[in-house]
C-alpha cells in the first residue's frame, strides 16, 4: 500500500478508529461479522512488516510506520484470530486451490514483508507459544549480506544527519534544509520516500548511494535497530512450523526493473531460498507491493520462476484462484490500529481496511 503525507494517514486513521470505537462501545462488531456474507473461498492475508516491544520506540532513526504493532498487541491480534477464524497456511491454501476445494468461511493468513530480524526476535516467539503459522516474505540479498534495506537507511540517513545540513534532490525538485527535530524529520522522510518510489530503479539506488556518500553514512556498516535475519533463524523458524517465502533478493520494485533484471530477481530469490531451506519456495510477495510495483510482465515473469501464489500490497480481501493468484490482496496491520480497529477490520475489511492509493507525481 502506498501512503501520502502524514497529515493525511492521521486523518486516515482518526476517521476508521473513531468509527471502530463507537462499534466496539455499540457491541456491534459482532453484528457486522453476521451482516456481511462469511464467503466460502475467501481469504483474509494480513501483512506485517515488523513487530517491536514498543510501537513508539524512543530514538528510533527508522521509519516508525514499518512498525505493526508492539509485542503486546501482536499477541492480542493473534488471540483474537485463532478465537474467531480460521488460520490457515499457504500450503493448505494451495492444496485446497489445486483439489478445487473452498477455503472455509473465515480463512486467515499471516504474513510478514522484508525479513527484519524482530521477526524471529519477537513474533516468532509469539506465534509459536500460541501455536500459529505465519509466512515470512525475505529478500534474500540481505539475508546474504545483513545490509539493511534502502529504503530504511535513506529514512535513517535523514533523521541522523546534524541539523541544518540541506537534502539536495534535483531529480525531484527538492532543496530542504533537515528540521532539528526528530517528529519533523520524519515527515520529511516520509514526503521523501513517497516521490523516491516515482524514480526508475537506478535512480533509486544512485540516489541512496550518492547520500551515503555525501553524509558519509554507510551501510555496509548496519545498524542494530535494522537487522535482516539470518538464514540459519529462518530454518530455525522453518523447523518451528513457519512458512518462508520471497520478495525477491533486493528488495527492487519489480516493475521498474528492464525484463532481464526482473527475472533475475525473481529467479535469484526463489533459488536461494530452495538452496538454503530444502523446500520448494511456491510464494512471492511483490516488494512495496502497490499498483505500480507490479504489472503483467511482473505477474508473467513470477509464473515462468514456477511461483504458484503472489501477494500484493493492495488492499482488500479475495477468493484465491486464477484471476487472483498471482496479485492477492491483503490488509496491512499498522501501529495506529487499536484492538477495537483490528477486530472491525476482520469483520467487515471493506469499511475498516485503509484504502490503497496510487503513486502519482
């Protein structure tokens, strides 16, 4: 899902958990879940990206809305899905897919994009003590190397350089002098990373790479609060009952790749996670994962890795099977969203759920 300003995801977020809560004063959420069809078929993918101690991290020099929720309210959530619907597993959706079977009425999944080492350090535990599976997206570059993501160090880049430097980016018209404050310069890193997903691929990378040096903040250094796991945790956590799938190795926005680096991508990951875990990879997620993150020659480029399922990050809820296989939406789980919102969601995803919204320039 992409996001705009902050001024406008608070307001985003003010209107449906308002509404959530009158719901849940109301005791109407259980109204809701009757009011709408329980649908043979369909299928609930929640997406997660990290999971912390603490949803509001003091200091913290990464991007706060990759944070899902705190270890509390992830094991809450979790409670509240085994309680109420059905988890399920990407290889049971697929077994049902390829018998012609319907997914039960209330069918879940879990999934995680990115591969941050919280994962192992916080769900995992979390999940495994309530005896529930989830799918773990990695690009499997970093878990080669440990370097965190580009996207990550270039919001890490902005909230640690001293004060008063300026943010010189031609290509996107933009000349900033970096706020003192750490609340305003994470919106400057969120206005920033918005219009940095409009650049073509190189760009991206020439432009991650031109602030490293400028500022002299290298990754290959890393940082402790930005670790991607290793691959000797994913088997640990493969053993443990989860499900490891791709989002390619370095985490590209497949579609603004040439055709040639696109299958690279796609391929590369799906080797590696063959090579290190010993099972069939059948899942790839689409890193970043909007609409224009992918497109028909994404989609034709993961059948041809022989990938039997594909993820979005586009919001919604849908029935698994040809028209969907390959661009399945889902419904992202954010910091803001209180129990009261998250138990709206699951109950009625198409008013409770944020909207996806397209990149535009």
């Amino acid at each position: 899902m992409t996001r705009g300003s902050s001024v406008s995801v608070a307001a985003r977020v003010g209107r449906r958990q308002l509404l959530a809560r009158w719901c849940h004063r109301l005791g109407a959420l259980p109204l809701l879940k009757r009011v709408r069809p329980a649908a043979r078929g369909e299928a609930r993918v929640l997406a997660y990206h990290r999971v912390l101690e603490s949803a509001e991290p003091q200091d913290f020099s990464f991007d706060p809305e990759l944070i899902s929720a705190s270890a509390e309210a992830f094991r809450e959530q979790m409670r509240h899905l085994k309680a109420h619907f059905v988890p399920m597993r990407f290889d049971e959706v697929l077994d049902h897919q390829q018998r012609g079977v319907p997914l039960p009425a209330g069918a879940v999944l879990v999934t995680f994009d990115d591969g941050y080492d919280d994962n192992y350090r916080v769900a995992f535990p979390i999940l495994r003590e309530l005896g529930m599976s989830a799918m773990f997206f990695v690009s499997t570059g970093h878990i080669d190397s440990g370097r965190p993501y580009a996207y990550d160090w270039l919001v890490h880049m902005l909230c640690s350089v001293p004060a008063g430097e300026r943010l010189h980016v031609p290509e996107l018209d933009i000349d900033w002098r970096i706020e003192a404050a750490l609340p305003e310069r994470r919106r400057q890193a969120a206005d920033l990373l918005y219009r940095v997903k409009l650049l073509d691929d190189d760009m991206q990378a020439d432009l991650v790479s031109r602030l490293e040096a400028d500022w002299g903040i290298l990754r290959a250094g890393g940082h402790p609060d930005c670790r991607p796991m290793t691959w000797d945790q994913l088997r640990e956590m493969q053993r443990g009952g989860m499900e490891i799938g791709s989002h390619g190795v370095d985490h590209r926005m497949l579609a603004k790749l040439s055709p040639g680096r696109m299958l690279d991508e796609v391929r590369g990951s799906k080797q590696a996670l063959e090579r290190e875990l010993g099972v069939p990879a059948r899942v790839i997620s689409y890193p970043v994962g909007g609409p224009d993150a992918f497109n028909h020659d994404t989609v034709q480029a993961v059948r041809e890795a022989g990938f039997d399922l594909a993820c979005s990050y586009v919001a919604g809820v849908s029935r698994p099977g040809p028209r969907t296989q390959y661009a399945l939406p889902r419904l992202p789980v954010e910091r803001h969203m209180d129990m009261p919102w998250f138990q709206a969601m699951m109950a009625m995803p198409e008013l409770f759920t944020y909207a996806s919204r397209l990149r535009t320039g």
